[in-house]
C-alpha cells in the first residue's frame, strides 16, 4: 500500500462532511472501522498468542524427544553392561566347571597313585619276607 501506511489500519474518511447524510455515512463508516480496527487486534493478538503457544510446545516436544533419546542411550548402555557382565558369569560358571572336572581327575590321579603304592608296598614286604626265608634256609 503506498508512502510508509500500516496496511491493517483503516482510514478514516474526513469527518468534515458537506451534507447531514454524508455525515452520518461516515460517522457509520468511522464506527465500522474502529469495529474493523478492533477485530484485526484481537486477530493479531490471537495468532500471537497461538505462535506463543507453538513455540512453547516445539520446546516441550524438543525437550521430550532429547530425554527419549538419553533413555534409549542409558537403555542400550544397560543392555551393553548386561551382556558383559552375562558374558563374564558364563566365563566363570565355564572355569569353576573346568575346575572341579580338574580336581575329579587329579583325585582319581591322587587314588591311582595310592593303590599302586599300597601294592608296591605289599610287593616289596612279600619279598622282603621271601628275602628272610631264602636266608634262612
């Protein structure tokens, strides 16, 4: 609209009207614009006020898709450390396994080793006595 007018703003028509009819015209047409004018404000002020509300649920929705992020970075974080430590009792549950199957075998060893003994021992005593009786005779 020319020369630096506000565009929402209504002009006024000249109030200094030649005949009584041209007055009351524009009296009517001056009650009209500030009706006008007035209707434009409370447009204005509701898009201002939606635009406020927008922003504000922008940053809530911003807000909250940044705190689901963390929960699903804390999420995979906790499911990373629960493998590890699942990983590590398996490891261990897999050494104390192998473990008693060492003890198994070594006491099977230990009883091996002890009965051969026992019958080296018997052996060498029954010798020994042979040994005795030989001399003897």
């Amino acid at each position: 609209v020319g020369g630096g007018r506000r565009p929402p703003e209504y002009e006024f028509p000249s109030t200094k009207a030649l005949n009584p009819e041209a007055a009351r015209r524009s009296e009517s047409e001056k009650i009209q614009a500030e009706r006008m004018n007035k209707r434009l404000e409370a447009v204005r002020r509701a898009e201002e006020e939606l635009d406020d509300k927008t922003r504000v649920m922008e940053q809530r929705e911003a807000k909250v898709l940044e705190s689901e992020k963390k929960s699903r970075e804390r999420d995979a974080d906790i499911a990373r450390k629960t493998k590890e430590l699942n990983d590590k009792i398996a490891k261990i549950e897999a050494l104390r396994a192998e473990e008693k199957e060492l003890k198994e075998r070594l006491d099977e060893r230990v009883k091996d080793i002890s009965a051969r003994a026992d019958r080296l021992r018997e052996e060498r005593d029954l010798l020994a006595k042979h040994q005795v009786t030989l001399e003897q005779d």
